[in-house]
C-alpha cells in the first residue's frame, strides 16, 4: 500500500467515525427545531429558562452516535441515559413542586376563595382532550398522558405520561412546555374572543390580609382534603405544600431558599435538557406526535377558554363581579398565564392592575392539574 492508498484509507475511516453517515434528515430537522427553541428564547424572551436547555437537548439529542458508542437517553449504560432516568421514571417533577411550592405565596387566593373554582374550570381542557384522544385512536393510558397537557403544566404532563404512557414522553413533553412558552401569543386572542371591553375593564377590590396561621394552615389541610379525593396526586401535591410549609412556618427558610433557588434550578436544567435529548428523530417523529401537538393546542385553548366562559357564568349570581379575564388564569402556567391577563386588562384600561388576583386562580390551576393528574392515574392505572 502506497502513501496515497494509506492516507486515503484513513480518511475513509475517519469519516466513517463521524456523525455525518448517519445524519439523516430526520436529524437534521430536529435540531433546527432545537435551534429555533433556542432562538426563541433569546431573542424573543419566550420562557427562556425552559427553552434554551429544551433547545440544546434537541441538538444534543439529534447527533447521531458511532455504532457501538453508547451515547443517547436510548443507549444503556451511556451518562445520558443515567441522567434521563429522573425524567422516565417522573423523579424531577416532584422536585420541581417543592421549588414551586417553596416560592408560591397564596395569600390572593387564600383571600378570596371563589377565585378557586377558575382554576377547576380550566381543567374541563384535560378532560376534554382525554375524551379526543380517545375517538382519535389512542388507548386509554396514552389518551390520559395526552390529555394533562391542557393544564399547561410541563412537570405534571411529564409525571402523568412516564406513569402512565412512557413511549410518549418526549412528545407530550415537548408539547406541553412549548405552549406553556407560547402562553403571551396563543391566550389573548381567545380571551379578547370571549369578553366585551365592559368586562375587561372590570376592577377588583383590594385582597384582605391573610393571617400567618392561616398561610401555615393552608397547605397542611389543602393536602389532607386533596390528597383524600385524589390519592394519586400525593406524589406532586405532596411536595407542593411541603414547599408552601418551609415558606410559610419561618423557621425553615434556609430550606425554603434552597428549594426554590438553586435546587429548583439545577433540576429545571436537567429536566429540561434532558427532555430535548429524549427527542431523537427516529423515537420522535411520527405520525403520532402530529397529532398530540394538535390536541395540546386544543387542550390548552379549551381550558383558557373554560376558565373565561366559567367565570362570566359566575358573574350571572355574584353581586361584586368579577373580571372574566381572571379564568384564563386558570392553566397553571405560573406566572405567565397571570402575566397575560394582566397584560389585556392593562390594554383595555391602563390603570387597573390585575397581575394579583390573577395569581389566585394560576396557583390554583397548579392544584387543580395535579389532582386531574392523580384522578386520571388512579382510574387508568388498571
């Protein structure tokens, strides 16, 4: 063998040692899509804290490996698939709740409780959308992971869908934290549909003081009487008020500050990255991620549209109104939902100011979409 035949031999080889032979165009559009996350996170501030490690992880997760090279989510023994364990088996989710938990004040809604009932009326988009799901062909355990992502809450959708539909994780992931990011361009549209500039301009009166005993009180008895109803949220409920109760007793606000700050954050980078990985072309596109992309549009405008046309109803028997912007607050896209209403009630009169009494139902959406999750394991797990 020659200089020539040996150099080209071994470039041959190399090449053959790189991604680029088994880059297919399945990959290739993925990690465009994974571009375009990150795009939209820095450039057009879309939930950037979720999407730019989603973004990456499509990236990641879109370079094909060398044969025998254990490298994917998918690849036993490979640190990828060590760090995705927490995600398939619905490990980070739970911690999420307690860093949500330990930075929720639910003073609003502790303050005014009917604003409860519009973060259960936004729930009717899970159920609607599990009933979808069902007539579009899917078993009863995918239509059910499918159906919580009309709660717009991506550690919920992620927990259901590893408990119940596995296969489907990457999709119903993706899809749930895309429009929980896509929550300033998707509601105000159906919101200004829904409601006449009289009621928009609706101002709300002042929350009361809630007492120290009663934000202590509250997230112990919110568990036993939702835990009661709906045992198999005890997992995400659990660590929810478990965090509310490191914030709220103030003798443990070293753990509190911990739960919501660095824990929180360091499992939203794994979470998030992880997730993105988990999307490799082959496992990700298919018909069937089509069509869960389509009903998690659905799922999460009907619930913003529930939560609107619930509280309109509620309005026809209340003496003080309410202002019907308030329901699409309802999904538990904390704070964005409740950002977004105040943004279109600001549109409609610039001085009044709904961002607080949003919370309350956007909190209460958090509840609501974790008992569905845990309503909709204990009747599918069978």
């Amino acid at each position: 063998m020659n200089t020539f035949e040996f150099l080209t031999s071994k470039l041959d080889q190399l090449y053959h040692t790189t991604a680029f032979p088994s880059l297919e165009i399945g990959n290739a559009i993925m990690i465009v899509v994974g571009l375009i996350f990150v795009y939209l996170a820095i450039a057009k501030d879309y939930e950037p804290l979720l999407l730019v490690p989603i973004g990456f992880g499509i990236v990641v997760g879109n370079i094909p490996a060398v044969a025998g090279m254990p490298l994917s989510v998918y690849d036993e023994g490979s640190v990828l698939r060590y760090l995705y364990f927490g995600v398939e088996r619905g490990v980070y989710p739970p911690l999420i709740f307690l860093g949500i938990g330990a930075m929720t004040d639910f003073s609003t809604m502790l303050s005014n409780p009917k604003l409860i009932l519009l973060g259960a009326a936004a729930q009717i988009g899970v159920f609607g959308t599990f009933l979808g799901a069902l007539v579009l062909g899917f078993d009863p355990h995918e239509a059910g992971a499918i159906g919580i992502i009309g709660g717009a809450d991506g550690p919920t959708a992620i927990f259901l869908s590893s408990r119940l539909a596995p296969q489907l994780l990457g999709a119903i992931a993706i899809a749930a934290y895309s429009y929980m990011a896509l929550v300033p361009v998707i509601q105000p549209p159906i919101m200004k549909l829904l409601t006449t500039k009289s009621e928009r301009v609706i101002r709300m009166k002042p929350s009361r003081t809630v007492s120290t005993r009663e934000r202590i009180l509250f997230p112990i008895i919110g568990f036993l009487v939702c835990t009661m109803l709906a045992p198999g949220a005890i997992v995400l409920i659990g660590m929810l008020f478990f965090g509310n109760l490191l914030k709220e007793c103030t003798v443990t606000d070293r753990l509190a500050a911990t739960a919501r700050a660095a824990m929180i954050d360091v499992v939203t980078i794994l979470l998030g990255f992880c997730v993105g990985a988990s999307t490799s072309a082959p496992y990700f596109l298919k018909q069937e991620s089509i069509l869960i992309f389509v009903l998690g549009a659905v799922a999460f405008s009907v619930a913003t549209a529930s939560g609107v046309l619930f509280a309109k109803f509620m309005n026809l028997f209340l003496r003080e109104k309410i202002n019907p912007l308030l329901g699409a607050a309802g999904v538990s896209a904390v704070p964005d939902s409740a950002r977004v209403v105040h943004m279109v009630g600001r549109e409609a009169d610039p001085q009044n100011f709904l961002l607080m009494h949003a919370m309350a139902p956007n909190v209460a959406g958090v509840i609501g979409s974790a008992i569905a999750a845990g309503v909709l394991w204990s009747q599918l797990a069978n």
